[in-house]
C-alpha cells in the first residue's frame, strides 16, 4: 500500500513539474476528456539595444513600451521592465571600442576576441517602466554611450517594446538611425551587408546571460561564401557586447552581401549598423526567418532608388515571383517577373525608383507553389537626390498574428504601411495610439486592407498629446494575414533623413496545453 501511495504520489509531482498546472482531483471525464489549449501572456521577456554611435554630435532616444491591460503577474505582483548598460569588448588597437578602427585583413573577429572587456562606467536602469499603456523616454548625447541589456517580467513582459533613436548631424554616419531593440536567439540572417570600401558595417553582438556565448559569422556573395573569411569563435563574455567590422573577416570586398550570425554556445542579440559615405547610415535589423515566401513591407512613396538582396540558404534553388503590393493591387515590376536564387549564394538587383510616388510593399512567393526552398531577403531604400540622400533598410518581416508595437512617434512624421499580401483575404486592423509620455488620452482607429494591395497612413494620434506615444496594431479575428512597417521622417538641413522599422507579431501570449492527472499512466 505505502508502495502504491508513494507510486501516486511520484506521478501526480511529475504532472505537476512537467505541466506547472496539473490538478489535485481527478478530471471528469476520466481519461477520455478533452485536451484542449489555451493562449496566456509571456511571464517574462528580453531586449537588447546596441551601442548607439560613436559620433561626437548624435543623440539618442530610447522609448519604452508595454501595451496596457496585457497581463499580471502570475504572483499577482506588478512586475518591472528596465534597460541595464552592458560592457564592451574594445578590439585590440582600436581605441573607438570598436568603431571607427582601421580596417583590417581578415583580423577583426580575432581582435575582438582577444580585446579587453570594459566595464559600463554606470549601471543605473534606463527607461524603466512604471506603469503599463504610457512610454518612458530618456536621452543621450555621449559618443561612447553603451549597448543596453535587460528583461521585463509580470504585466510588462508581454509586448514589451524599445525603440533606439538616434539623430547623426553631420559626418561619415550622418542621419537617422532607428532600431527596435533586439529579442537573444542563436541564429540571425543579414541580408544587404557590405563590405564595400564606401561602407563601414558593424555587427553588434550583445550576449544578455551569466554565461560566455560563442558565435561564427559567415559571409555569402554573389559566388557563395566569402573567401578569407574568420569569423569563427568569437568569444562574447555575459553581459557584454562586442562589435565586429564585416570588412575585416573577408580580403575579398563585395558591395552585395549576405551575413549568418549563428551562437554555437549561448545566445545572443545581433543587428547591423550600416554607414555610407554618400547615403548615411541606418540599422539592418535581422530578417524573418527564411521560408518560402517573404514580405518587405514599407517602401516610402519617394523612394529614389530600392535595392533588393535575397539570399536561398537552404541546399536548394529558388525562383520566386516578385511582385509589388501597391494600394490597387498586386503589380509585376517592369523587366522582373522572376528572380532565381542558387543556393548560397546573394542575388541583387536594383529596382530603381519602383515606387513611382505610391507607397508600396513587395511580395516575394515561389513561382511554383510545391516549392518548399527558403529564402531571406532585404531592401535599401534611398530618399532624395545628390548629396541630399539617406538610406534606409526593410528586411523580410513576420506578420502580425496578434499584436505588434511601434514606440517613439511623435506629433509629425511618423506613417504606418499595412500590407495583405493575398488577394481575396482582407484584412482589418485596429491600430490604438497610447497616452503620450508626457499626456494624452489613447485614440483607436481602424482600418480595412483589401487583399493583395498596401495601405499607407498617417496614424491616430492622441488627444492632448505630450511627448511621444507608441502604436499598437492588432488585426480583427477572422482578418486575412497582414504586415506592417512603421517610418520616421525627421529631415535634418535638406537631408530626407528617415527610417523604417518593420513591426513583426511581438509574441507576447504562447499557447499553453491543458493539463490533468491522468491515472491510467500506472496501468498496463
């Protein structure tokens, strides 16, 4: 009997342990009862913001966000959400922390690895949130301002959003740089890197944890991967962030390129931070991850000039279809009705100024629809003309399932481009401009994508806005699938100085499967 009882009582603790819900009773229904699941906020999340820039006259904004009435906390406790600085890897001989450095041949991941670990001159929380549905701004000014690691948990976790922004006004990276702060993984696709002499690429890795993260770096060109590449083995130590020149890991420069970012141990933050010596500077977020179709969602109606880098990872080739989503339909651009991809290796081609002076969205899909090969992609969008240009980058996005989040807008310049990329499935969305950081009453609205076609607008804003607000964009149950981009627009001196943030679902529920003792795991 005592053999029995403790039998019972060693499975009932392992249901517990295993399901974190297993119940004390019996289920009705013995053991035939249903099994369903259910959708349950995030308990806790993290972000990780690179270092902004080394420019001795750019400032940066960093928003934080976390949508209202998303969740509590499973103790029932409020919760935090906060920014930390993080230390830096300087690379031996650079005294920039790793920005601005000579370049190298084929030594920057090795210096990297080797560069002493410089401790945050300050480790009080950045933007830390106090209460949900209202942002949080805080400045810099300081060229040596570091990466930023932290976690939300409790009510904040879910949708938790920073926004990087960051004004250059003059200089080599003159611009508008703009970044969602990144969520860790162990795997991250750039397509759209360079290692061009007119182009000075960093890749930022950020490690978020209490345990050192080891990662390679590959690069593919037009003939596949890089030759002299050494971007093997790069050491980055907790909570701490290390930058690497691309054009250091390879001898051979290349205009159109494709970088792997991959953690062997650990996990990591990536994002590039791009800089032309005529088109100014942005950040490369990491792209969706790669499958058989994509969408690029957010070409600015001036556009001047778009560029399109894709890239098949996968052991197969790839021809996709390649059309644009405009606001009346689906069209094929002039001269590009297919685009094949050999595997491994990156393919561009420049689409001029597809546009036209609508706004649009372009939809990449496998020209045959048994095709299974994945494929990755970006764009670089140029506004204006001569010396009066700057660059933007969209990559492949997710699409929006639930809800995602867009923080520092302000008053002017801000447009939202919403996408439903297959024809005959609508979609509508409900976008909702939160309370402003320094007042405001939140506004909804919401608007309807007929399928297959782009919409651009200029969002809700708050009444009585102060400061800045976030957007959040939920489709309605039922709506056909739906991308979204959000673009800032700050000119500086005649400069078009913008960027373009794509707006991915910020998986802030996960679906959970019910769980109940179940008896019949002690008989035959």
């Amino acid at each position: 009997m005592k053999r029995t009882m403790m039998s019972l009582i060693g499975v009932a603790a392992a249901l517990a342990a295993v399901t974190g819900v297993a119940a004390v009773a019996a289920p009705d229904g013995g053991r035939d009862a249903p099994r369903g699941s259910s959708r349950l906020p995030v308990q806790r999340s993290a972000l990780l913001c690179p270092a902004p820039t080394s420019s001795e006259v750019g400032e940066t904004a960093y928003t934080a966000f976390a949508p209202k009435g998303a969740a509590a906390g499973a103790d029932g406790k409020k919760g935090t959400a906060e920014l930390r600085p993080a230390g830096t890897v300087r690379a031996a001989g650079d005294g920039a922390g790793g920005k601005g450095g000579k370049k190298g041949k084929g030594k920057g991941a090795a210096d990297a690895a080797a560069g002493q670990t410089v401790a945050p001159r300050d480790t009080k929380p950045v933007v830390p949130l106090q209460e949900a549905g209202k942002p949080v701004i805080a400045t810099t000014d300081k060229p040596d301002a570091p990466a930023l690691v932290g976690s939300a948990d409790g009510m904040f976790a879910p949708g938790w959003t920073v926004q990087q922004t960051t004004s250059v006004a003059a200089g080599a990276g003159r611009g508008l740089l703009g970044l969602s702060c990144t969520t860790p993984d162990t795997t991250f696709w750039f397509p759209g890197v360079s290692t061009a002499t007119d182009r000075q690429d960093y890749v930022h890795l950020t490690n978020p944890d209490g345990v050192p993260a080891v990662v390679d770096l590959e690069l593919h060109g037009k003939d596949g991967s890089l030759a002299g590449s050494a971007g093997e083995d790069i050491s980055v130590p907790p909570h701490t962030t290390v930058p690497v020149l691309l054009s250091t890991l390879t001898t051979t420069p290349t205009t159109n390129a494709s970088l792997h970012v991959v953690a062997r141990e650990g996990r990591v933050g990536a994002a590039v931070q791009a800089s032309d010596g005529k088109l100014g500077s942005d950040w490369l977020p990491p792209a969706a991850d790669p499958a058989p179709g994509v969408v690029l969602p957010g070409i600015p109606k001036d556009a001047t000039s778009v560029r399109l880098v894709a890239l098949a990872p996968g052991e197969s080739d790839a021809d996709l279809k390649v059309q644009l989503a405009t606001p009346t339909g689906l069209i094929t651009p002039a001269g590009l009705e297919s685009l094949h991809l050999k595997s491994g290796m990156t393919t561009a081609v420049d689409l001029k100024d597809l546009t036209k002076g609508e706004a649009g969205s372009l939809v990449l899909t496998p020209s045959d629809s048994d095709s299974k090969a994945p494929v990755t992609a970006a764009l670089r969008v140029t506004r204006g003309k001569g010396a009066k240009q700057e660059m933007a980058f969209i990559p492949a996005t997710r699409p929006v399932e639930k809800r995602a989040t867009a923080a520092d807008n302000r008053d002017h310049g801000s447009t939202l481009s919403l996408v439903a990329p297959e024809k005959g499935k609508d979609a509508k969305v409900k976008v909702t401009a939160s309370a402003g950081s320094g007042g405001g009453t939140p506004v909804s609205k919401t608007y309807t994508v007929k399928g297959g076609r782009s919409l651009d607008v200029e969002p809700p804003r708050p009444q009585g806005l102060k400061g800045t607000y976030a957007l959040t964009v939920e489709p309605e149950p039922g709506s056909g699938p739906v991308y979204a981009a959000r673009m800032l627009a700050r000119p500086q001196g005649g400069v078009p100085a913008f960027t373009v943030q794509p707006l991915p679902d910020d998986r802030g529920s996960v679906l959970v499967p019910a769980a109940g003792q179940d008896l019949s795991v002690l008989t035959d």
